[in-house]
C-alpha cells in the first residue's frame, strides 16, 4: 500500500454537503432513467445487432463508502466511465474500463478489465462482467492523503438500439464496486448511464430477437 500524507481529518460538514450532492446526482440520474425508458417503449420495433466491438461513454454516479477513511458518513461522486469490449464470440468477449468518480473533498478511480457475456432477449441486450484492477483515491481532507490498491467489480446491465440509429444504444449499467483503501475495505454501487457505439455486426443470424 502507498500513502502519501497523514491520515485524514473526519469532515464535520458532510451529511449536508452529501445531501445537496445526492439530490443533484438523483436529479441526474432520474433523467437519465426517465430517457432510458422512453427509448425501451420503441424497442419493441428496433432489432440490435450483437457486434465485434461496443465502445461505451456516460455519467456515473457512486454511492462511496467514505465512512471508512474518517467521515461521518457515506459520499455521493459524480464522474464519467469510459470502457471498450471486444467480443471474440457473438455472446462472450472480454472488456476494460476506466472511471473517474469527484466529491468536493475525495474522489475515486478505476482502471480494470475482464471478460464479458452478452444475452440477447426481447429486442434488448442483456450484458454482465467481472473485472478486476487498481483504484485509486485521493481525500483532500487536511493535508491531503492518497492511496491505489487493487479493486474488483461485478456488474451488468442492458442496451436499448436507438431507433433509425442501428450501431448507436443507450446503456443502463450497475455494479458493485470492492476497494481496499487506507488500510480499509469499501463495498460500493456504481450506476452508469450513456451512449454505446457498436461496430462490425457479427451478421444477420445474430441479431437481437426483437418482443413479439
């Protein structure tokens, strides 16, 4: 483990501080879901084709369980996820992500990779994954300390094919993020929304059956 300063000062200000951030990321990701739905009532007419190559870009939203480094309670981050899969078969592959997640005093980070299965259901495509990696974190509590340790997800989620935009969907993703921070374990939940680009279909035979 690598530290770098003393250890953090527990934040007094932070139950109201992670109030106005949790009611902006609900706020956030409310409208995100809200989209989300929207586009799943006009799925039923979209088939989605299972391709070679998804690449994913969106908001993310952490629940960080910052109680572990001395603060009174948990912290809502705001950040992005980034990640790219490549699927050898039409239903596994193998993908890697990297994230960034900011409050006003800790933020959180993530590089990893693992493999990846897909299931095509009901015009929908189904996903889920392991990964495993490092993560990092910085808390700029007194004189600041930071730390990178190893960290594995598990999660999963569904992409919904944009109308009339067949290599374009939109992604709702969750996982469970596991961090050993500061000499402390964190258990953690993720949620993603965003745009994915698919490239080179595997062919007509796989597409994505659409609802009856």
């Amino acid at each position: 483990m690598r530290k770098e300063s003393v250890s953090p000062i527990p934040l007094q200000s932070q139950p109201s501080h992670d109030a106005r951030l949790g009611g902006i990321a609900g706020r956030r990701l409310g409208f995100g879901l809200a989209l989300l739905l929207l586009v799943a009532g006009m799925q039923a007419a979209q088939a989605q084709t299972i391709s070679r190559v998804q690449v994913f870009g969106g908001y993310s939203y952490t629940r960080f369980d910052t109680r572990t480094v001395g603060f009174a309670n948990e912290s809502n981050l705001n950040g992005w996820n980034l990640s790219a899969a490549f699927n050898v078969l039409p239903y596994l592959g193998a993908v890697g992500e990297v994230s960034g997640q900011y409050g006003a005093q800790i933020n959180f980070r993530d590089v990893a990779f693992g493999p990846q299965v897909l299931y095509p259901r009901w015009g929908f495509l189904f996903f889920g994954h392991g990964l495993f990696g490092k993560a990092r974190s910085f808390d700029s509590v007194g004189n600041g300390l930071g730390d990178t340790q190893r960290a594995y997800l598990f999660g999963g989620g569904v992409d919904m094919g944009v109308p009339h935009h067949p290599r374009f969907a939109l992604r709702l993703q969750g996982d469970y993020v596991h961090s050993s921070l500061f000499g402390a374990d964190q258990n953690d939940l993720r949620i993603s929304v965003g745009l994915v680009y698919h490239w080179h279909p595997f062919g007509r035979r796989h597409r994505v059956p659409s609802a009856p």
